[in-house]
C-alpha cells in the first residue's frame, strides 16, 4: 500500500517543485531594455493550454513557444495602455501573437 500512495504523490510533488523552479516568472517587471513594450488586450501562460486558446483563438500555431507569457491583440505602448503592459521578445504569424513576454510595471 506504501509503494501505490508514493507512486501517486511522486507526479504531485514533481510539480510542485516545478512551479517554484521558476519564481516571479509571471511578476511585473520595472522596465523593458532591449524588447518591444506592448500594449495586449489578452496574455497566456507559455503552456499547452495557452498555446491551445491562442490556436482556438486566432487559428495559428504558436512555435517555438517561449515563455513565460504569450500575448494578443498587442498595439505599441504610448503612455497607457488599458490591457496588459509587457515587454515582449518577438512576434509570429505577421505579430498576431508575441513570444517570451514578461509583465511589466507601465
């Protein structure tokens, strides 16, 4: 009975320690050095399911996938923006979606 308990907490516990593998990925940043700072109505986690509602979404394919944001309906940042602020590293499919985003203080 011990070894089926650990055998179902063990994918539990990989989990966990991914999540704090990576602490502050999503946190808003002070600035945007060598990125684009953009304006997005909608970020998404760079994970199956944010590349599966972006595809849902728009019907294109986010590859590569880099995270730890991806981003849509992004306009250049002009002093305000009423979305989500980021700076992101590069845009795919014509720039319908942006790559390697980080949350940004505007």
């Amino acid at each position: 009975m011990y070894i089926r308990t650990a055998a179902l907490l063990f994918p539990l516990y990989a989990l966990a320690s991914l999540a704090m593998a990576a602490p502050g990925g999503t946190e808003a940043r002070a600035e945007c050095s060598s990125s684009t700072k953009l304006c997005c109505a909608q970020t998404f986690i760079a994970d199956t399911a944010g590349v599966a509602a972006i595809k849902a979404i728009l019907g294109v394919t986010v590859d590569p996938v880099i995270g730890p944001l991806l981003a849509i309906s992004c306009t250049g940042f002009v002093g305000s923006c009423i979305g989500q602020t980021v700076c992101c590293q590069s845009g795919q499919s014509n720039n319908a979606v942006y790559v390697g985003c980080n949350n940004i203080a505007a």
